[in-house]
C-alpha cells in the first residue's frame, strides 16, 4: 500500500532523515519506534507532503506520490492524527466531524458520524462545545474521530496517547487496535514501546534519521537488549 524507499530530508543545513525505507501492506499496523528527535515526525511529515524530500521516493498502491501535497494524500485515503492534534479550536465538536465526512476513495463509507459517536461517547455528550472547551484526552477523540470520517484506507497517528491520563491511554489504545479489525492500515508513533509492539505486525527503530532494527513486532518484543540500545528502555 505505502513504499518509502530511500528517502532523503533536510532542515536546512541539517540532514534529518538519512536513506529510509518503509512499507506498509493492507490491513496491516506498523510501528514506528525512536527517542525523541529521531526523525519520527519529520518521516510523517515527508510522506504527508508538508516537509519537501530531498530525494528519494514515497509510492502510495504503485504510484509515485512523492512531493504531493498535503490535501491530495488525504484525498488518496491517508487519514492523519498529528501531535498536538489539530483540531479546529473555534469550530464544535459536531462541526470538526461533520466538516471532515467523506467516502473513501474507493466509495467506502463505513465510518459514519453516528459510529464515530458510538466509538467515543464522550465526544457524544459535548456536541456543542468548542474544540478548545475540551479535555486533553477528548482532543485526541476528537482528532481520532475526525481522521475515521474521511474512512481512510491507512491511518497515521502520531503520540496518540502524549500526555494522558492512564484510564484515557487505556481507552485510545482500545480504538485503536478497534480500527485495526476494520481493515484499515495503521501506523503507529508512540513513546511506549511495549503498547506499539503489542498493537502492530511489524515495526522499524530510528536512530538519527536512519532505519537501526526492523522485523515483525513479536520478533522485537524478544530482543529487550536491542530495544533498550535504540529506546533508552
């Protein structure tokens, strides 16, 4: 589905990500795993389109995408839940989903208003509040439930759980491994490694821009010396 095959990014004069390769098949959950300042985010950010590739190439289901802006990935069905959220601060919960709904590019409409609702009943019950009248944790509903209206084929979610409550990080990671049944792809950012590697098939590690260990999750779930080298854990 998605082929990131030797890319190349800079902030300026600083050279972030250096060479790397990532794939992610149908239906499948990938984890993207590093310390912080790694180069996690800034990989989103080039596939998504915000920061430009130096080189290399971003391939979504055979095609050459790489460059493409950030409305026409979205349009192509990546659904993308960034850290800090993003949600519309001055619009309501009910206008931050009903402004995102959408079929999918192939038609698909299974993630409905009504279902993200039922997903997340808390964001049921504050319809009418502004989006910066929320709680941290019902941000991040909202900024989940907002993504699953667009009925993505592959979601992204970036620090899904940063800065939670352990009984919200709970109820995020229930979601998450929820979508994960309905077919849709994922990949997953998250400090806490052992959560990512219990909730995806496969993940990779960044150390300083590049790809340091890779492999199906369970596979790194029994290497604690190799996590410990590449997570500080």
């Amino acid at each position: 589905m998605l082929q990131i095959s030797s890319l190349n990014t800079y902030y300026g004069d600083s050279h972030i990500l250096q060479g790397v390769d990532l794939a992610i098949a149908p239906g499948t959950a990938v984890g993207l795993l590093g310390r912080n300042g790694m180069g996690k985010t800034t990989l989103i950010r080039s596939l998504m389109g915000y920061v430009p590739a130096a080189s290399g190439k971003v391939a979504w289901q055979g095609r050459d995408v790489t460059g493409c802006p950030p409305e026409r990935m979205a349009r192509l069905g990546i659904g993308y839940v960034p850290e800090g959220r993003g949600i519309f601060p001055n619009l309501s919960v009910r206008e931050n989903l009903v402004m995102s709904a959408r079929r999918g590019p192939t038609g698909r409409k299974d993630w409905t208003y009504e279902r993200v609702l039922d997903t997340f009943p808390r964001l049921a019950e504050r319809l009418d509040n502004g989006g910066n009248q929320l709680s941290g944790g019902e941000q991040q509903m909202l900024s989940i439930g907002r993504a699953l209206m667009t009925n993505p084929d592959l979601m992204i979610l970036d620090e899904a759980t940063e800065g939670l409550a352990p009984l919200i990080v709970a109820e995020i990671w229930k979601v998450i491994a929820r979508i994960g049944t309905t077919g849709i792809s994922t990949l997953i950012v998250d400090r806490n490694y052992h959560a990512v590697l219990s909730h995806t098939d496969s993940a990779v590690v960044l150390e300083k821009g590049q790809v340091v260990a890779g492999g199906s999750s369970a596979d790194l779930l029994a290497q604690p010396e190799t996590l410990a080298r590449y997570l500080g854990v």
